[in-house]
C-alpha cells in the first residue's frame, strides 16, 4: 500500500521524539529528577487541583454536622431537592467557569487566568462563612461562585502543567492534576473528620467545627495566587502572542540550559511548528475571518465548535467525549463524595463520628487508587482499564444494594452487614480511582484529531460538569424515595458502560490517526491532510534539518496550503525518514 501523509509523519515524530531522547537519557522518575525545576512548579501549579479536590470532599462532610445545620438552615429543608440544589449549584458555576476559561486563558495568559479562578473561588469562600442565622442563601451563593473558580482552575492547571513540561515527562506532569484532586479529597475527609468534634459532635458543637474547614481552603488559595507571580508564563502562550524571545528564554530556564542548546532549540521549534500548523489550518479552512479582530477570532471558536457537530465523523468522536464523560459521573463517584456519611449512616452505620470515619477511608482508597493508574496505564491500554474498573463499580453498587433490600429494615440486628456494605463502598473507590478517573479525560483526548483536540477536551468538560450537576441534584431525591433502588440504578448504569466501551469506544493506545479516521468513518483524508500540514510546519521552523532528520523525499513547496491536496497524497512520494544515519520505511 502507498505511504500516506499520516505515516511519514509519525515516523517523522518518532524519530523527533527518538533524537530528543537520546539527548536528555532520562524518563520517569530519573526525568523529573533531571527536570526538577519544571517538576517542583509543576507541583506547586497544582495545588489548584488540590484546592478543587478538598473543596468537592469538604462540604459532604460539614453538611453532616450539627453546627452546620443550624448556622445554613439546611437542617430545616424538607425538600430533597432544594438540598441537592444547595450541593449541585457548584457545578452549574464550574461549567460557567469552563466555558469563560478558553477566552480569559488566551487572551490574558495561563497565570493570570490562575488568578481569575482563584478570585472567584476566594470571593465564594468568603460568602460561604458569612453563613449565619439558618438562611442557605449564604451557602447557596457562595458555591454558585466557588464553582466558576474551581471550574477554571480544574482546565488551566493542567493546560499550564502541559505547556510547561517537556514531552518526556509530559503525561507524568498532566497526571499531577488527577492526583492533587484525590490528594484534596483525602485531606479534606479527615480533616473535617478532626474538626467535627470541636465542642462536641451535637447541639454545642461549635461554629469552628465547619468555619475551619471552609475557611482553611483559603491559604493554599492565597499562596498559589501570591507564588503565581513567580512562576514563568506558559511558553506556549508566549509565541501565540508572538512574544518569541520570551519563549525560549523560559524554555531555556526551566531546562537549566543555554539558549543555544541544541535540546532547548528543538523544544521551541516544536511549540512554533505547533503554532504554525494551527495558524495554516484556520487559513485555509476560514480564509474570511484572519483579520485578527476579535470579531473574527470569535467566529473561528464557534466555527470550530460547529465542525464538531456538522461533520459525521467528527460527531461520532464528539459523542464518544460526552457519553465517557457521562457515564464516568453516573458510575455514582460523585455521589459517594457529597453524601458519603448519610450514605454510610443509610447502611447502618450508626452514629455521626463513625460515619465521618467510614468517609475518610474513602479518601484514603481513591488517592491509593489512582498511583497505579498513572504509573501503568500506557501499559494496561483503555479500553481495557474502564471495562474492568466499571465492571467493578457495577458489582459493589448492586452488592451494596442487595444488603439494603435484605437488612436496611432492622440494622442494629445486622451490623456485620452493614460493615460489608461499607467494605464495598470502598472498592468502588478503588475501581473508579484506577479506571475512569484518569483514563476517562485520556480517552476524550486521544479520539480527536489535532486540529480539533482542544475544542473537544472542553466539549468533553463541559459534559463532566453538567452531567456532575445532574447526579448531585437527582441522587438525595432518589435515595430518599429508594434507599437500595439509586444502588440498583447506578450499577445498571456500570453495566450499560460495560456495553458502550465494548462495542463503540475504539483502544486509542498507540492509534495513528488514520486508524482513528478509519474506526470513525472518516473517509475525507483530513487526518492525512493534517498531518502534512504538520510535516510541513516542521520543515519549515528548520525542526527537522535541527534535529538531523531528512524529509520524505516527495515534499515540495513553501506554501503548503497550496501544495498539499485534501488526501494529503502531496506530502511524500516514498515515506523515508533518515535520522542521524537510520531509515525508517513507511508501512502505512
């Protein structure tokens, strides 16, 4: 079979990536070590994740406590609706916060737009303790605007974590974000646990048992946003704005290295090539809308969102993202975090304290769970990962649903049950903390072509916070009317997962695009197209005679807009790509 445009430019890739290698001789924990600075503001980037994860395990755990009640009034509402209102009105402000987050990160920056989301979230944190005299219009407030920050903080810390890391220890940095969120979650079950019994744990319970836990969250916000100012702006960022100096000159920072190092010149060109190629890519699919106006740069989003939708193939990968995004809600994680201690109080765990404690340990399961993931999910593949992790979750919902039915009417007479029930409550955790907590976003990642990877990621986003909103408004009016029957409910949703990934979610590991275009239809050649675009903008940058690799001998022409036809038959003529002496040979 001829080489097509796609092949040429993996093989092009990986032997970039090969060379690169070969210079830095350091990957995983040796590569971070090598890349200590990038890794240690990288950790400190994310504590907005860490903000986010505290925050979202935090108030399931004070609205359980007495002090509480009586200071919000949620005590006195009958209406589990309104209750789940009160919780779910976070969400409704973190889809606000994502959709305002594209604007504000490009056209202020990555740090600046880390301040914008942490002004929201302060703001709401502070209207949050002002909570007194039995009114929820405090805490109603107060989260609808905490959510527009966390929203914005839970996109950009990694988006800046990404931008700032070199490709060979990239996806451990990305990863960073997963694990300050279930590290946040931890901290938050048994720190509330602690301050639960400040003045005792019923009606003279203090005011400090919840103020402290809401309050506290403000410090790391505040250190995050004070240390921001000293932390380099996102190179890529830099040479949107055409501020190309600036680039290299962080990039060389951040590497510990001179400018002219061979491995510093190859990170810029590669972050200009990724410039160019998305700039050529607008041109030729919008030429009317490259004046610059901000008129015309807001056309080229929707434009862009549009494609999504209108073109066959490229809905079938955008329903992919928001069916995994919505099924990885619905497997309940969400509903186990805010309600955990009236969940675990509901299969007989007796007693406040016990409740909190039972909650804790959940924290302490998904944080443990979610290390592996990171370590080895390169290794286990996708698809595999969510169909056991779900296969799991949809076990331990009906187990624990089971129990229910059979014990829920006399729990004093079966505490050993209800201590099993809570043991599978756990091994959800630990099935969620492994699968679909991280390999959820990678999956929603890896289905888009590059051209359309960021606008899906947010349209994949956008369909975690609404569907987040959908199980924390719905789940205290279902358990309510049907204690055993919302377990019942969320395991069939695991299992109808099981079926979705099984038979329309394609392994994206290891995936060329052309083998995507082929599992989604995509019979355009745009992915071919793409990649030549791609191919070209490399050349063109000096990244490939940089890097010592010769081009596949058919590409011809500056213009590449010009030369390089829809099906990409333009790029090559013979798929060769030597580098530093070896030739790799298409075979695509």
């Amino acid at each position: 079979m001829a080489p097509t445009a796609t092949g040429a430019s993996n093989h092009v890739s990986q032997a970039l990536a090969e060379h690169r290698l070969s210079m830095v001789g350091a990957t995983g924990a040796k590569g971070l070590i090598k890349n200590a600075r990038t890794f240690a503001i990288a950790v400190f980037a994310s504590m907005g994740g860490l903000i986010y994860g505290y925050n979202q395990g935090m108030f399931g755990q004070i609205l359980s406590m007495h002090s509480f009640q009586e200071a919000s009034g949620v005590k006195g509402i009958t209406n589990p609706t309104l209750g789940g209102f009160i919780t779910a009105i976070l969400e409704l402000g973190a889809f606000v916060g994502v959709l305002m987050n594209g604007y504000v990160s490009d056209a202020f920056g990555r740090r600046k737009c880390v301040l914008f989301g942490l002004a929201w979230f302060l703001l709401g944190c502070i209207i949050q303790a002002s909570t007194t005299g039995g009114s929820y219009d405090f805490i109603t407030a107060g989260r609808a605007i905490v959510g527009v920050g966390i929203g914005s903080l839970s996109m950009i810390v990694p988006l800046y974590n990404a931008e700032l890391a070199p490709p060979e220890i990239r996806g451990a940095l990305v990863a960073l974000q997963q694990l300050a969120i279930v590290a946040g979650v931890m901290i938050s079950f048994w720190f509330t646990y602690g301050t639960n019994f400040i003045g005792g744990t019923g009606a003279g319970q203090s005011r400090a048992a919840w103020l402290i836990p809401v309050t506290v969250q403000i410090l790391p916000a505040l250190i995050l946003g004070v240390g921001i100012f000293w932390l380099p702006e996102s190179p890529r960022w830099l040479i949107d704005v055409g501020r190309e100096q600036e680039s290299l000159a962080i990039i060389a920072s951040l590497r510990r290295l001179p400018e002219s190092d061979l491995l510093v010149q190859m990170e810029f060109l590669e972050v200009k090539a990724q410039k160019l190629f998305e700039d050529r890519v607008s041109a030729h699919d919008y030429p009317d809308l490259q004046d610059g106006s901000r008129s015309s740069n807001f056309k080229l989003g929707l434009a862009g969102y549009k494609s999504l939708f209108t073109n066959p193939a490229n809905l079938r990968r955008t329903l992919v993202a928001i069916l995994i995004m919505l099924f990885q809600q619905w497997t309940g994680i969400n509903f186990i975090l805010y309600y955990a201690p009236f969940i675990f109080k509901q299969i007989g765990l007796s007693g406040n304290t016990i409740s909190l404690l039972a909650s804790g340990v959940v924290g302490i399961v998904l944080f443990l769970a979610t290390i592996p993931a990171v370590l080895y999910i390169d290794s286990w593949g996708r698809k595999p990962t969510l169909l056991a992790g779900a296969i799991i979750m949809g076990i331990c919902h009906l187990s624990v649903a089971i129990i229910i039915a059979r014990c829920g009417g006399d729990w004093p007479a079966h505490r050993a049950a209800g201590w099993v029930a809570c043991a599978f409550v756990w091994i959800f955790a630990a099935g969620f903390g492994f699968s679909w907590g991280p390999c959820g976003w990678i999956i929603v990642a890896e289905v888009f072509p590059l051209g359309l990877r960021a606008k899906g990621v947010s349209i994949g986003a956008a369909s975690n916070w609404l569907n987040n909103f959908a199980v924390a408004m719905s789940t205290p009016d279902f358990i309510t009317a049907a204690p055993y029957g919302v377990f019942i409910f969320l395991g069939v949703i695991c299992f109808v997962s099981v079926a979705y990934v099984k038979f329309f979610v394609p392994e994206t590991k290891l995936k060329t695009l052309d083998e995507l275009d082929a599992v989604f239809g995509d019979n355009s050649g745009r992915s071919q197209w793409e990649a030549g675009i791609m191919l070209q903008a490399q050349r063109d940058v000096g990244l490939l005679r940089l890097a010592g690799i010769e081009e596949p001998k058919g590409v011809h022409g500056d213009n590449v807009s010009d030369d390089v036809d829809e099906k990409g038959s333009d790029i090559h003529s013979d798929g060769e790509v030597k580098k530093e002496g070896h030739t790799v040979v298409s075979t695509a």
